[in-house]
C-alpha cells in the first residue's frame, strides 16, 4: 500500500518498537525509508541505533547532537517561565518533542521525503505534540503513525513479528519490562508496566538519576548559581554551556535526592496518567531562578507571569510550542527577564533544595532602608498607612453595611 508516498523520516531509537516499524513502513509503504535519531542528552542509546538502522537495510541514517540548541532554546526559554504543568511536572518530555518534530521536517525537506513516521501510540500525549508541531512548520508534511494503523497492539505481537522478520532486539521475549522509560538531557521518565496502578509503590532499582533520601550524604552541599537575563551561565563561579549547566546540576542534585516525582496527571486527550519523573538539576534552577526572581521583578509582573504559568505550561504540554500564543506569551516572559541578573545560593540535602541567599547588585528591588525593621531615616512614613489601609477597607465596611441592614 503506497499511498502515493516515496519515502518517509522516521524518528528512530532502535528500540523494539521502532525497529519493527522500520520493517513495518518498507513492507507497508514499499518506500525507502531514512531514520532520525536526535541526541538529546540519552546517551547509551545512540551508538546502537545507527548500527541497528544499517543492519536493517536502511542507507540514510541521520543522527544529531541537538543537546545545546535543546538546551538553549527549548529548556532556558520555558524555565523562564517557571513552568509546572499542574504544579508539579516540569515537562521533561513534552519540551523535547517539538525540537524532534521540527528536526524531522527539516531531513524531510533536505532528502526529498514526503512524510514523517514517529512511534508514538495513539493513547498518549506525544503524537499530539509531533504533530502539532510538524503541522506548524510543514503544513504539506504527511505523518504516520504505526500505532493507529497496526495490529501489532501488545509486546508479545511486536515480539513475534520481531522474530518473524529477522529483526534484532536485545531482550529475549519471556522478559517483560516493568516501566517503560524516556530519558533525555532534563530528566528521565517512567510510566507503564507496575507503574499503571497508582497505588503500587515504585521499585527503588527504578530511579537512574537520583538517590533515594536513605542513600543521600549527611552533609549538605552549598551552590551558587548565576543568572543572566533570566537563564543560568554559571555555577560556583565557573561558566558553563546551557547543556553542561543542566548536566552537572543534575549530577549534584541526584546525589542528594533532588527531584523525584510520583504523578498522576492528566493527559490532553482525556485520561488520568501516572508517571514518575527524576529532575533534578530542573528542580535546582527552578527554584532558584524563582528566588531571584523574588528581588528583581516587580510586584505585579510577578503576579502576572504566575497568573500566564499555567496556561503556559499547558500549551507546551499538550503540543504547541509552535502556536502563536505561546510565541506571544513567551515575547513577554523574554521581556520580563531583562533585569532577572544576579546569583542565587542554595543548599542541597537529603531530597531538598534550600535557598539560603540571592543577590543582584544591579536589578534588585528590594530596599533595605526601607523594609529595615530598625530605624529608616525616615525613607518610609508608617502613618501613610493609616490612609492606604481605609481606602482598602472602603469596600469591606459598605458590604458589611448592607449585611447587617438586611438583619
């Protein structure tokens, strides 16, 4: 079955299921087919993806090392933010499909093909956010998604058929994962398997990332984190790339338990979901870009970007980072972070990120002379707020009026 279609992108990890898809789109679509693998910060899993794409025939292999630009323009932007979808998560996952999508159009364009293929299943989140965003920057691009069209709906079929075509995997089929994993350079994810009942307790063996608090150091550690217009440049004092910043909080984070997290969420296509997130170096720069935050933003601008964050978070998790309303809301996250320079100290323990200190020599608001409790030299006059407080209470005493007229 053609469908008029010459040859198809597929994002590729060489995992069991994308390796089946491979062969699935060259039987299916009778097309060649290129694989694209990104290198967001994985690690181990590249290397074996372009060894398994060329044994399975496949003569165009691209692989990218896309950890800076994920980095730079797709983590800083939304932790400018202060992005928690539902409070909580901090959108390992769904900040990295849109680069994905975007790259795939991209080989796309530059090989000639006219379609895309992801391995997203038709339950999740992810295939909206590869196509939104592939819509966004193609909107002729054709995608494909395996997981609607097959029958190949269990591990034992995707097995099978693996076995049947020949097809290498690295797990002998009487072995079942508990979890299903995703890991990229911000965090690492686990869902399925043991996972989906909400009331079983996660394996310990589980976590890659971070200790458990049991295992964590006695002694705290001390960080200092330096920020400039809103994105963190170095640690300790020394200057890091976007990348290596994330790859060495996490580092420290997870030794001291930072940036576990059990949630059930709720997924943009309408059902609960429970997964489990290790974040650690996220979890360390949110809160201290917040810190600073808290002495160099105005009062109001504050309360605004708290009122747009969840919204925002939102937006990025349910696919459309390339919407214009994220482009929007982002154009005055950008502005608001102008004045967002200065260090942050904090201290890690035992799972905690505790701020101990934040300074901006040159942004900061916050004016000692005046919210001193000690003498202010008179910069500030206590009785003026007498008047302020009246006006306040205008309202309250005219309601209060009324309710006792009606007694």
């Amino acid at each position: 079955m053609k469908k008029n279609i010459k040859k198809i992108v597929l994002a590729y990890s060489g995992g069991l299921d994308t390796s089946v898809m491979l062969t699935w789109l060259q039987e299916r679509y009778e097309c060649e087919i290129i694989t694209y693998t990104a290198n967001i910060g994985q690690k181990n899993e590249i290397a074996p993806a372009r060894q398994k794409a060329k044994k399975l025939g496949v003569k165009q292999v691209f692989i990218e090392d896309l950890r800076e630009e994920f980095a730079r323009d797709y983590i800083f932007p939304m932790f400018r933010g202060n992005a928690q979808y539902e409070s909580d998560y901090l959108l390992g996952t769904s900040i990295a499909r849109p680069l994905i999508a975007k790259r795939l159009v991209n080989v796309a364009n530059t090989t000639g093909a006219d379609a895309i293929a992801h391995g997203a299943t038709g339950k999740g989140n992810d295939q909206v956010r590869f196509e939104l965003s592939a819509y966004a920057i193609d909107p002729k691009i054709k995608v494909i998604a395996p997981w609607r069209d097959w029958d190949l709906l269990s591990r034992e079929k995707l097995l099978n058929y693996a076995k049947e075509k020949g097809i290498p995997v690295d797990f002998k089929s009487g072995k079942k994962p508990p979890y299903s994993m995703d890991a990229n350079l911000l965090h690492v994810s686990y869902e399925g398997g043991l996972l989906e009942d909400p009331s079983n307790q996660p394996q310990d063996k589980m976590w890659r990332m971070t200790r458990s608090i049991n295992e964590a150091p006695e002694k705290p550690t001390n960080l200092s984190i330096e920020f400039r217009k809103g994105d963190p440049i170095a640690v300790n004092g020394k200057h890091y790339k976007p990348s290596q910043i994330i790859e060495k909080l996490n580092k420290i984070g997870g030794t001291h338990a930072v940036g576990r997290l059990d949630f059930v969420e709720n997924r943009f296509i309408g059902m609960k979901s429970r997964g489990c997130y290790e974040t650690p170096g996220g979890t360390i720069l949110i809160k201290s870009h917040r810190a600073l935050e808290s002495i160099t933003l105005d009062r109001e601008v504050v309360a605004l970007k708290d009122d747009l964050m969840p919204r925002y978070a939102r937006l990025i998790y349910n696919g459309y980072w390339f919407s214009p309303e994220r482009l929007l809301i982002q154009k005055l996250i950008d502005e608001s972070q102008l004045h967002v320079n200065g260090v942050v100290k904090v201290r890690l323990h035992k799972g905690n990120v505790i701020i101990i200190g934040r300074e901006s020599k040159k942004s900061s608001l916050f004016d000692h002379q005046i919210s001193t409790f000690e003498d202010d030299k008179g910069k500030y006059k206590q009785s003026d707020a007498e008047g302020f407080i009246k006006l306040h209470a205008l309202r309250l005493m005219k309601n209060s009026k009324r309710l006792r007229s009606k007694h």
